[in-house]
C-alpha cells in the first residue's frame, strides 16, 4: 500500500497490486521511487509448497503453500514500511482501548464451531451449478468442484450468519469462495460467488464485491493451525471493524458504507502490530500469530466487531492461549502507509476485457462427442466458461454436451467483464 493520495499512474497501480516488475519505474521521482522500492518491491517470502502438493479434505494441510504470488500484498513483508499519516486518528476512530479479539478456536460456541473453515479437492471433484442471489451482477457465474458435504462456516449449525463456504481446487490451483450459502436438495445457492487464480495476483473489478465486503478473498487472510504448528504464517490476517469508510485502498475493491469521515479506515487498509511490542511473554502459538501481525499486519475485509481477526476453525488451537491475545489493544498498532484512496470520485476507469473470437468446433455433434471452444481474448485477467467448464486458462477447452447447449465465455479484468457465446447443437 504505496504513495500518497492522488498519485493515480499506472506505474504505481501496477505496484499496488504487486506487479512490481510490471511497473514503470520512470514515472517516479527519486523519493517516490525509493519508498516504492523499500515497500512494494521488498523480497517476500520463499515458497516452499506447491498447489499440487496440498493435502485433500476438509481443513487440509497446505504443506508450506501459499496463495497468490510472493509479490501479493497479502504475502509482502511491511515491517519497515512507512506509516500513514493519518494512522493515529484511524486507530482512535477504532478505538485506541479497544482489545484484539482472535475469532476462531477449538470446540463450539453457541453450537457453532468458531471461524471460517474451508476444503481442498483434487481436479476430479465433480463441478456443480451454483443459484447466485443477492450480488450476482458482480459474483464468478461457475460451475464450481462444491462438494455436497462442504463446510459451511458456523457448522453444524450455521445459522443465519455470513455461511461462508471456502473451496482450493489443488491441480487446477484455483480458489472458490461463497457467500452465504446453503445447500438444499443437493444444489448450491448463494448471494456471492468469487473464483480467484492462486497463480497469478488477482483482483476484482473496481467497486465490485466478493464472498467478502472489501472484494477481497477470504482464505489468504486466515490463521491456520497447520501454518502455526509449523512455526511461520507468510501472510496478512483478515480483521473487522464496526465502521468502515465508504472507500477502499487495493487490494480492496468494494465499500460497504455511507460514512465519508476520512478517520473511517477504508476497506483494504493494513494495521501492523509495532515493532516494539514485547511478544516474549506470550505462549509459542501465539508468537507465531503475533510476529505474523508485525511482518504482515492484517487487512481489513469486512464490516463486524472490532478488530477480531479470522482463523480456521481446529480442535488443537489452545483457546487458553488464544484468550491471551485478547488483552492487546488497537492502540498497539499503527496504520501502514495506503496507497490511493478510492472513493466515488476517484474510481479508475478503463477497457473492458475483448473477445474477438469464441468458436466451437464442431458445432453440430451426437450426445458425448466431445467439442473444441476456443477464444481470442484480450486484456483479460481471468476467463470463465459457463455452464460445465468453470475457470480456464489459455485459449481453448474441451466440453462434452449431452444436449444442445449455449457456452458463455465471460473474460473480467479490473474494470469489468465481457461475454460471448456459441451454441452447440447436439443431434
């Protein structure tokens, strides 16, 4: 989160959202460039898993995966990165006494288990049609590999809640993320669908939502145990706050408000834990989550109580230990420097995604014979074929249709989506 408010260049929308080697550098003067390559630029951490390496089930184990790239803001080192001008009025819009609450644990409350929990499945895990509702203007259309028995948060009992439900495709290494979502009569539905590229840095179009308020995905920003056991988290945390501004700094893309009080943190804005606070006397496991919030700090991706961060729920974190962390108040924190704030006068603007091409070939087969969809697209972030495919990379995919059917190819970049489609006739 770089420069100062107003500062639109490409160059440094390009280093907001991690693509520093895409940056033009020469927009900048020596200042600016070196705080650019202090903050954006700075080596992350070392992958040492792959996508296809992460453990299948349930609460898996990512075995040292992270997503998105190490250049990703949720993955960048911000300890030594400038404060925000404006950090002490933002922490006391907060509430400086107000104390850090961990939301996720061991065991249930109120017969709901405590954090959002999320699945891993293998490329054969059957893709299934979701009902989107409430934001499916702005939600990935699917299909979606949805097992019938995925977690939705607040199980056994999610009740009426957020009902996130958070899918990792390992082979294809994509992330499929939901929001409030139910399953009824075995199909899907849900308010939001958001399918996000593990591989690349991603975003959502400007002022569009996700699974989440702030347009951000929500299984980077989540405290695992398996990430803790192993002794590092190599990434930001997500958090809430009551009030959010109606504004957003990148990764964010989407506000959920009407306050305009520019002391109202944005969505997208990073607090970091200071340097200087004494983590020594605090349990081994609250160490890790603690020097995670000093290297990483924690983004904001939602309207909700006051800076509770968000984990997975495990039955081996210590709820003891977690309690702990409960007495470190937001006076402990300072806001890293943001970036451009967006607001509705300042939203960027520009070419949606070209589809030049969208062919099936043939275009007229018996049921099952297999068929070639294949696009010219450019200036595309991602691509997606609906209905049966789902997310795709490259230029072409193969369908099967066991009936006449009409593919959409929909091709989004960060000012929005274009669709195309072809009919295949099935004899």
């Amino acid at each position: 989160m770089l420069g100062t408010q107003g500062q639109n260049s490409t160059a440094i929308q390009q280093i907001e959202k991690g693509d520093c080697m895409q940056a033009n550098l020469k927009t900048f003067s020596l200042s600016t460039l070196l705080a650019v390559l202090v903050l954006a630029c700075a080596v992350a951490f070392a992958q040492s898993g792959t996508c296809s390496g992460m453990s299948v089930g349930q609460g898996a184990n990512l075995n040292g995966f992270v997503p998105f790239q190490s250049s990703s803001l949720w993955n960048t080192d911000i300890s030594v990165a400038p404060v925000d001008a404006n950090s002490s009025n933002i922490i006391n819009f907060i509430g400086a006494t107000v104390t850090l609450h961990p939301d996720f644990g061991a065991g249930t409350f109120h017969n709901q288990t405590i954090g959002i929990p999320y699945q891993v499945v293998a490329g054969t895990q059957a893709k299934v049609a979701v009902t989107l509702g409430a934001f499916a203007d702005e939600s990935d259309p699917g299909p979606e590999p949805i097992p019938s028995n995925a977690l939705i948060e607040g199980y056994p009992r999610p009740g009426n809640g957020d009902r996130h439900v958070l899918v990792l495709e390992k082979d294809g290494c994509w992330l499929y993320e939901l929001y409030k979502a139910t399953l009824k009569s075995g199909k899907w539905s849900a308010d939001s669908a958001a399918i996000w590229d593990m591989t690349i840095n991603e975003q959502r179009p400007y002022t569009w939502t996700s699974a989440d308020a702030a347009g951000l995905p929500i299984f980077p920003g989540l405290a695992r145990y398996d990430e803790v056991a192993a002794g590092a988290i190599n990434h930001a945390l997500r958090f809430t706050v009551p009030t959010t501004r109606r504004a957003f700094v990148l990764p964010a893309t989407h506000w959920a408000s009407t306050t305009t009080d520019p002391n109202a943190p944005p969505m997208g804005t990073r607090l970091r834990l200071k340097a200087g606070f004494n983590i020594s006397t605090y349990a081994a496991d609250d160490q890790v989550i603690l020097t995670a919030l000093k290297k990483y700090g924690m983004i904001l991706g939602d309207n909700g109580s006051a800076i509770f961060i968000s984990g997975v729920p495990d039955d081996r974190w210590n709820n003891a230990n977690l309690n702990l962390l409960k007495g470190i108040a937001a006076s402990n924190f300072e806001v890293v420097q943001m970036g451009t704030i967006y607001t509705p006068a300042n939203v960027p603007t520009g070419a949606n995604p070209t589809i030049s091409s969208f062919t099936a070939n043939p275009s007229t087969v018996s049921a099952g014979s297999p068929v070639t969809l294949s696009w010219s697209v450019s200036n595309s972030t991602y691509n997606i074929v609906d209905p049966q495919i789902g997310p795709v990379r490259g230029t072409q995919t193969v369908a099967t249709p066991s009936a006449t059917t009409t593919y959409t190819l929909h091709s989004t970049n960060q000012y929005g989506r274009t669709t195309a489609s072809v009919t295949v006739i099935v004899q």
